[in-house]
C-alpha cells in the first residue's frame, strides 16, 4: 500500500524554486493523520451516499456480506451439518467477502485557501466521501479557492487539479 513521508522530509527534496505538488502533499503523514481521523469521525464511509468503506486484506478489498449472501451461506453450512456434526450454524457466518467494485473513501476540501496546506483547514469543513461521489462532486462544481482565510475573495486558479488522487 501507500507509504506515507513527513512534511519536512518532502521539504528536504525542494530548492526555493519548487514546491511540492498537492499530489504530493496528500501523500505526506500530516495529511493521512488528518485524514484518518475525519474518516472515522464520519462513522468510515460517504457522507453521501452512506456507503461503507471495503477493507484491504492485503491482497484484495473485502466488504461486509449482504443478508442474501449471509443467509446462502448460512444455508449452505447448515445442509453440511446433517452430515458432519463438527459443524455448528455459528461457523456460518462469513465476515467479509471480496468486493469487486471496493468503496474507497476520500476527504473533500469543499473550498481552498490559497497556499494552506491540505491538513490545515478546521477539521469542521473536511468530509468523507467515496471515490464514486467525489468524482461527481469535483465534476459538477468547481471548488472555490480563496484568497485567504476570511474566505471573501476568490482566486482564479485550482491549486488542487489531482485531489481526485488522493490515497487512502
Ligand atoms: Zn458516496
Ligand atoms: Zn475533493
């Protein structure tokens, strides 16, 4: 998965003329410390559309079983323990399964202060929404950028062009 640098150390590859790229700045701890903790403020998933995130095990992305799929496999078990009592219905119950269209959870700014850095904004303005409806958001608005933190008058410019890069 993502390996996560500090600040300063992302710093530490820059002469005076360059700057990180936003992209690069949500790869930073700074950001995923801020991050991870809206995500779990808003209960791990969209504030959308209410989805949940999938989790990676690792080698894939699992997510909760539907009822459906709980109770196949409920019944499916359960045929298995008229003929091998070493079953038990309770061994039925699935944890996750593998999801193939995983829920991938964001953090949207929903307007930017020019040249503050992605974790600096009050946590209150941050919220979490998944892959699917953050593209619709940042595809039908343009978020505003101001020009400082009185938030009154608007930059012309999106310092945030790859937010939809963000990592998990
Ligand atoms: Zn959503
Ligand atoms: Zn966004």
């Amino acid at each position: 998965m993502n390996k996560y640098i500090n600040y300063f150390d992302l710093l530490a590859d820059y002469d005076n003329s360059k700057k990180p790229t936003y992209k690069e700045l949500i790869t930073t701890y700074e950001w995923k410390t801020l991050r991870d903790s809206i995500v779990k403020r808003d209960g791990n998933k969209c504030s959308n559309c209410n989805s949940i995130a999938s989790i990676w095990n690792g080698s894939f992305y699992i997510r909760k079983p539907t009822n459906e799929e709980q109770k196949a496999s409920f019944i499916k078990h359960s045929l298995l323990i008229k003929d091998n009592s070493f079953f038990t219905p309770k061994f039925a119950v699935i944890a996750g399964v593998k999801d193939d269209s995983p829920t991938i959870l964001h953090v949207h700014h929903p307007y930017y202060i020019l040249n503050f850095l992605p974790w600096e904004y009050p946590s209150e303005d941050l919220i979490t929404v998944c892959h699917s409806c953050h593209t619709d958001i940042h595809n039908s608005s343009v978020v505003p950028t101001y020009v400082d933190v009185s938030r009154k008058e608007l930059v012309k410019l999106t310092p945030c062009e790859s937010v939809m890069e963000q990592a998990i």
